[in-house]
C-alpha cells in the first residue's frame, strides 16, 4: 500500500513538472469550470517543485491564478449565452444539475460581487459561481477583479501550504519511507487544513441556506 501510494504520488508530481506552467493554467482552467480536478492536488506539488528550484512559487500562483480566471470567464461567458433554460436542462451532463447551479444563483443573488472573491474560497462553490454571474450578465470587469482576488488569495494559501508541508523534503519522490515520514511529521498541518476545508464547506451550507430563505422570503 505504501509503495503504491507513493508511485501514484510520484506519477502526479511528475506530470505537473513536465507540463510546468502550462499544465498547472490548464488544470486550474478545467478545476474553474465543470471538471474536477480540485486545486488541492494541483497547485501544492507544483509549489513542492517550487520548493526544490523547479519553479518560482510565485509563477506557480499566477499560473494558478490566470488559469482560475480564465476557467471562470469561460463559465461566465457560456452562461450569459445560453442562459438559465439551457443550463436547467443540460448542466446536469456537466455535473452542473439545477439544485448546485440555484445554490450559487442564490448566494450570487444575496452577497453579489464579494460574494464572487468569498465564493473562491469555498469548496462546492467555487467552480459554480460563475454561472449565475453570467446568467445575470454582472459587469465583466467586476467579475474578473473579484474572481482574479479571490483565485489569487486561494492559490497563493494552498502554495503556502505546500512548501509549509511537503517542501522541505526532497527525498520525497526517491523514496517511499520519506513520504510516510513526511505524513507522520506534519500531520497536525494535514489536520489542521482538512478541518479548515470542512470548516469553509460548513459555512457555505450555511450561507446558501440563509440565502434561500431569505429568497423565500422575499418572494
């Protein structure tokens, strides 16, 4: 088990070196729209190799950054063309059902423009919060500030963490016992990110739900 954890370990990293920053603009675009690849598994190796003078971590959060951006505006663009009927009907074939697309539509609705930086911080949301903004046509600029803020703050989080984590251990691809030991020696970093995902994953059930009463209520 251990050896195949560290060889699927091995194989994702890299592919992230290879592809360099292009693979990282490009799994971050696809992370923004319908496909999940989580930023997780994607911006924290790139800032390993950061680590170890294969990148600059700054480059790998612009990167990661741009490709957010770029993921983001093509949902946006997509649903400010086709509009809401189309998306009711077909968004379920990209994992987009109705139920997760009126969730954003109502946190879109009630915190609007900050709400789209906040939502950049929010898993479950984050990837769908550019189609209520297109389907009701915010200004493109706003948008793209709000969504580049955010995307930015969340990149350059999870780069932290990934030097603060795994950046220090260069024997980490070589060998399968370094990874063991990495996980044991920062495991209260691991636990201490897992709950603040959970945390944030919390607090936007809470949110959307606030928002749907008090849609409901409005109504």
């Amino acid at each position: 088990m251990q050896a195949t954890l560290h060889h699927l370990m091995t194989v994702w990293f890299q592919f992230t070196l290879e592809w360099g920053y292009l693979g990282i603009v490009l799994m971050m675009a696809l992370e923004s729209t319908a496909v999940p690849i989580p930023a997780e598994i994607v911006v924290p190796p790139a800032a390993y190799w950061a680590s170890q003078g294969k990148f600059s971590i700054v480059g790998v959060v612009l990167a990661a950054t741009l490709g957010s951006w770029i993921g983001s505006a093509i949902s946006y663009w997509v649903a400010w063309k086709l509009g809401r009927p189309l998306f009711d009907r077909y968004g379920k074939f990209a994992m987009m059902g109705p139920q997760k697309i009126q969730h954003a539509e109502h946190w879109f609705d009630t915190y609007g423009a900050g709400g789209i930086f906040v939502a950049r911080l929010l898993p479950g949301i984050r990837h769908v919060i550019s189609i209520p903004a297109g389907l009701f046509r915010m200004n493109f600029k706003v948008f793209s500030l709000m969504t580049i803020a955010g995307a930015g703050f969340f990149c350059a989080i999870l780069a932290w963490f990934g030097q603060k984590v795994i950046g220090d251990q260069p024997q980490l691809m070589n060998d399968p016992a370094a990874l063991v030991s990495a996980l044991h020696e920062k495991k209260w970093w691991i636990v201490g990110f897992a709950l603040t995902i959970a945390v944030l994953y919390a607090l936007t059930m809470v949110l959307q739900k606030r928002a749907s009463e008090r849609k409901s209520l409005s109504s």
